[in-house]
C-alpha cells in the first residue's frame, strides 16, 4: 500500500510541474499566486509532500484545472 501512495504521490506531482510549467508560471511566481511559499511549493513539485485535499485544490484552481482532471490524470497517466 505504501509503495502504491509513493508511486501516486510521484505521478500527482509530476502531472502538478507539467500544468505549471504550461501557465509559465515559475516555481515562485505560481507559489505566489496561489499563496504558499515557494518552498512548501516545491515540496510539492518534487513529490515530497502527502497533499491535503484542500492544498490540491488551491493547486487545481491556481491552474484553473478542475481537481477531478488533474487527479484522473495522475491516477491514468499522462493525456
């Protein structure tokens, strides 16, 4: 079970980099915009951080994605 967390936690924060990186957004400026320090921020980028609900949503909506694509694609794969 733990192996299988890591695994979506890792694919999750994958998926999370892809979408930021496609706003152009840096690491810090997206950090920013969504008000989280940009440390706690990359936490999340590097799959180092078990995500809150309501973290994932700040991200989803700092995105402007909707939380059930950006978890559907983290739990199928890429698009």
């Amino acid at each position: 079970m733990e192996g299988n967390r890591a695994r979506l936690q890792m694919r999750l924060a994958e998926v999370i980099r892809r979408h930021r990186e496609a706003t152009r957004f840096s690491q810090e400026t997206f950090a920013d915009h969504i008000g989280m320090h940009r440390a706690q921020y990359g936490f999340i980028e590097r799959g180092r951080r078990d995500l809150r609900l309501t973290t994932l949503e700040r991200v989803a909506k700092g995105l402007k994605e909707p939380l059930w694509a950006i978890l559907r694609e983290a739990e199928e794969g890429y698009r």
